[in-house]
C-alpha cells in the first residue's frame, strides 16, 4: 500500500495558516483603500481631507505590497494559487489610481 507524500499532506493546512495573514492583509488594504474612496474634501483648502486620501493610499499600498512579498516565497507560492493575491493587488492599483487622481 502506497501512502500519501508528505507535500500533499500539508499543503491543506499549510493553505489555512497562509490564508491569516494574506486574509488579513487584504482586509487592511480593503478598509483603507474604501476610506481613501470616500473620504471627499470640502474645498481646495481642504488639506487635511487630502492628507487623509494619501495615508490612506499609503496604507493600502503598503498592505497589497505585503500581501505581495508573501505571496513571492516559493513555498507559499507552491501552496497558495495566484487568485489569493489578485484582490490585495487589485486594490493597490485602485489605491494607486486614486491617489494618481489626488482627490
């Protein structure tokens, strides 16, 4: 009888633990990229309304980057398909837009 190899044993679980923190990660950058799209400045002199829009640009940049260099370890690439990152990333790029925009 043949037993199951080890990586396959582990991949699901390691699949759970992995998906804390790219969960999370997301979340966070979900969160402050919804803020920096809400966030609407009452005039041009409104600078702490834009300050506000860049840190929360800021944020969700630095979230779905770290979301990203997790993902780039080999072994959770191995364990984790590419669509786990895709919504972090979508939402650096809607951040970036956004902040591109400057409000």
């Amino acid at each position: 009888m043949t037993s199951p190899s080890h990586v396959d044993d582990d991949r699901g679980c390691l699949r759970v633990v992995l998906a804390v923190p790219l969960t999370l990660l997301t979340l966070i950058a979900a969160y402050f990229c919804w803020t920096a799209l809400t966030i609407t400045p009452s005039g041009t002199w409104d600078d702490d309304a834009y300050a506000g829009i860049v840190l929360s640009c800021v944020v969700t940049i630095a979230a779905a980057g770290a979301a990203g260099a997790l993902w780039l370890v080999p072994s959770v690439r191995r364990a984790m398909p590419w669509w786990w990152i895709f919504p972090a990333l979508l939402l650096g790029v809607v951040a970036s837009a956004r902040w591109a925009v400057g409000g």
